[in-house]
C-alpha cells in the first residue's frame, strides 16, 4: 500500500476516526495524499456493544484497501432473516440474503463495530497509523488565508486551520468531516455563515457570494437538521445457541426488534417509536432509563428456537439476552440529509451529513459511499492541478511546491460530489424509513406493507429488480487496480477496467 505523498503541499485535515473516517485515511493514503486524522477520544477502538453490516459493494472497496483477511476472519455471512408479531408468531421466513450472493458475489457480512474499527486501523500503513491522532478536543475551526499564489478573495481562503484544546494547531488544505451526527464541522459551516465570516455557497466560480445587510445571512439547515421519531436501545452478548447469520425482527405497533447472531456473540436492536418527534438526537439515557426500557421489551421473542420451521417462536425472549448483555445503550435515532454538504475548504461525509435508521443496515456503507466518489474526484482534481502547475526545483536541496486548489476548483469538486451522492442518500433515507415504520407497524397500510414484503418471491424480485442493480452501481476507487473477489449474475458499473494507477 503506497504511503508516500505525491501532492506537496496539499493536505487533508480528516475529523473523527469512526469507520468513515478511517475509510477515508485508507482512501487518501492509497491516493497519495497526506492527511492527518483528529479524533477525540482516547481510544481508537471502544467497544460500545452495536454491529455494523457491510454491503457487497463495501467489501469491493474492503478489497482495495487489502483487509480481506482479517474481515474474513471476523465476520459472519447473514444469510437467513425471520420475521415474528409480539406474540411470537411467524410472519415469515426467507433467505434473500441468498439471493444477493447470487447477485453480487457475497451475503451482507456482520461485525461488531469495534472489530471493524480496530481491522480498519491496523490495516493502515504504519506511516499512516502515526497520522491518526486521538485526544484531540477541537476548540475551533478557521479558514485562513494570505497565499499570494492562490486567488485569496474567495471565501473559502487559502487553507484550513483547526484548534485542538490542548493548545495543538493543524493546518491544511481542506478539512473532511467524518464526525457524526453531531458534527462539529458541519456546526462550524453554520457558524461561518451566519457570522459573516465566510458567504453562502459558492457559484460555479468559487464566488462566496457573501450576503448583504439587508439580505442577512443564509444557511438553510437548522444547527441540528436531523429528526427522531423512534429510539434504539442496542445490546451485545456471547452467541445463544450457535446458530450463525441469522436476523430475527419483532414487529409491533410503535415497537420493533432485531437480532443477528454472529459467530462468537449477537446484537439485538430495540425501537420503539418516541411520544413526540426531537431534534436532539444526543440525548444521553441514563443506566435506569435503559434498563426500563429493555424491561418493557422482556417478553419479546428474538430467536426460532429448535423448530425453525414451526409457525411460533420458541426461542430466546428479550429479557433473556439482557440478562447476558456485555455491552449495551441507547440513543434517539437521526433521519435526514443535510442541504448543504460543503462550505469553502469543508466537506462533510457520512452520519455528518446524512442519518439513516439502522433498520436496513445502510449507515456506514453509504457513508463509504460518500469517501470512495469524493476521493475519486480528489485525486482527479490533484493530478490535473500538478500537471497544470508541476513542482519547481529552486537549488539542488530546495523545490517549490504547487500552489493550493483553487477555490473555484474545490468549489466545483464538492457540488460535483455533492450531486453525484444526492440519488443515492436519499433512496437509502427512504428505504431505512420504510423498513422501521413497516417493523413498527406505523398504521394500516405500513402494517400491509409489511407482511407483503416478507414473501420470498416479492423479496428475491426485489433484489434482483430494484435493489440489486442499484449496488451493482457502487462506486470503487478508481486509482487501486484490483482482481474483484465478488462477483454475480448482476456485472458491477464500475470494474477493474475503468481503474487507472496514476
């Protein structure tokens, strides 16, 4: 894997070092770009009990970053899915996950989200892993300018220069808000806006088009866009009964649950629908409150049982995996997408910008989504710039490094991205919505839609009709030639073919 930077003078300020943000240092590091990743917490890895599930397309690009291996070793093909009513009644069983290896060339693949952090990080060249800083408490986030080689009357400036509470300052190019729902870069573009520091967003020519007096300022989304209709209490435990890759769902009206068992340990999901819809999505449970909750679940079944072709469940009930729970919490559950996904050097990508419910599993992947299309247009954008402004030798020991992207560059990158993504984003908004109004029985017609969907003929058609050709168009990294492992009957858009090494 190629470490060394062949974009002097160019650097990447990556924010949070979740999954996202880690894919994006694999990104950047393969593309050759430096890049220093801020993360806040102490610890790459803390094991908070919830499970991630990679999409076929996800493993392509797991592929490219060369951590077959390891995911291979710690995760679980899910490969069957039961549906119960509070009750314990069967609504029905299917094994579409099947189907999608047909498809695509692999099952969806379950991890706890701490493994998958921990492979994602020491997947990373060592040169990289020493990038990835932890402890850093941002206290605050500027452009900056005075580059008299760049065109320093656009908003965006010169760079990007972030303040960590330590007294630690980073500068760079521009900043990749991989921080999550509560995203202090997508806050710091509000601010910037709304006090005049830099304008609204960019026109074709990297103008700010910063507001007049009387206009005021302008930003469309609210400090926090996202909306909660429902909360999720999730919790780990060893593997109950040995079965492997199997997803259990309870519907109820205003109440759902979910179960996947992996390997050595499952995870359950627990929604439940909120008296009244927030737009405070950190709102931090206490101990008591999370045991309550799961009390009020105790009696839903979460497993088959032995007879795995009877029509009621007799397996394991909430209240007994609880009882084995090693890790567990529970937060209120973000849905949106932000209108505004850049602000002059800052881009965001993710649960930053966009926030699904986990029902249908498509949070990450579609988060990995966003940093394949930007790091393709990226690297794109750098090698044209470096062949348009190649780097000059002063003295025998001394060069001079291109100038910075222009602004009106970035400005075009980031539209672009931002226009390539807003298809996708919003049909994964809907389909997660779908799936856990249909789970939580939210009225008549969900509730139909519901048990329709649960028969194996309408799921293996939608699979092969209208979800699989839209995975077969994942994108992958266009710089990282590779011999593709998944392959199905669907031929993906992008292949080995489209890939180039510069």
């Amino acid at each position: 894997m190629p470490t060394a930077t062949k974009f002097p003078g160019f650097k990447a300020i990556i924010i949070g070092a979740g999954p996202t943000g880690l894919s994006a240092a694999h990104a950047l590091s393969l593309a050759g770009v430096d890049f220093v990743v801020l993360e806040r917490r102490g610890q790459i890895a803390k094991d908070q009990g919830a499970s991630l599930v990679l999409a076929p397309g996800s493993m392509r690009v797991m592929q490219q970053f060369g951590l077959l291996e390891a995911l291979d070793e710690a995760g679980c093909d899910v490969v069957r899915s039961v549906a119960f009513t509070r009750e314990g009644e069967v609504m029905g069983r299917t094994e579409t996950q099947l189907v999608v290896k047909e498809c695509h060339g692999t099952c969806p693949i379950s991890y706890h989200r701490a493994d998958l952090i921990r492979i994602l990080y020491e997947g990373l060249p060592a040169e990289s892993k020493s990038k990835i800083l932890l402890g850093q408490q941002i206290t605050d986030i500027q452009h900056v300018h005075g580059r008299p080689d760049n065109n320093s009357d656009h908003g965006g400036g010169d760079g990007v220069r972030v303040t960590c509470a330590d007294g630690t300052v980073h500068t760079g190019s521009i900043i990749i808000g991989a921080d999550g729902v509560n995203s202090l870069a997508r806050k710091t573009m509000r601010r910037l806006v709304l006090d005049g520091a830099v304008g609204g967003p960019f026109d074709k020519n990297g103008k700010s088009g910063k507001p007049t007096k009387a206009s005021g300022p302008v930003w469309e989304d609210p400090e926090d866009p996202f909306e909660s209709t429902y909360r999720c209490l999730w919790a780990t435990f060893p593997n109950p009964d040995g079965k492997t890759g199997v997803n259990c769902n309870s519907h109820d009206v205003g109440r759902s649950t979910m179960y996947i068992s992996g390997t050595d340990r499952a995870w359950l999901f627990l929604y439940e629908e909120l008296p009244e819809k927030t737009n405070s999505p950190g709102v931090k449970y206490t101990e008591e409150e999370i045991r309550t909750a799961a009390e009020e679940f105790g009696e839903y079944f979460i497993t088959e049982g032995d007879d795995v072709t009877g029509t009621r469940a007799e397996g394991l009930r909430v209240k007994d995996a609880m009882a084995r729970a090693t890790r567990m919490g529970m937060t209120n559950i973000a849905e949106g997408v932000v209108k505004h996904w850049s602000l002059g050097r800052i881009v965001l990508v993710g649960d930053a910008c966009h926030k699904f419910t986990p029902n249908a599993g498509q949070g990450f992947n579609t988060g990995l989504q966003d940093v394949v299309v930007l790091c393709n247009l990226l690297k794109k954008a750098l090698v044209q710039h470096h062949r348009d402004h190649p780097q000059q030798t002063t003295t025998k020991t001394t060069t001079v490094a291109p100038p910075q992207l222009p602004m009106a560059t970035l400005a075009a990158l980031f539209r672009q991205y931002h226009d390539a993504r807003q298809e996708e984003t919003a049909s994964m908004l809907e389909l997660s919505a779908t799936y856990t109004r249909m789970q939580a029985m939210a009225g008549f017609w969900w509730r139909l839609l519901g048990w329709v969907t649960l028969t194996p003929w309408v799921q293996s058609f939608m699979v092969r009709k209208v979800v699989g050709p839209r995975t077969a168009k994942s994108a992958i990294l266009s710089y990282v030639p590779f011999k593709d492992k998944y392959v199905g009957s669907l031929p993906w858009a992008m292949t080995c073919s489209d890939e180039g090494s510069e």
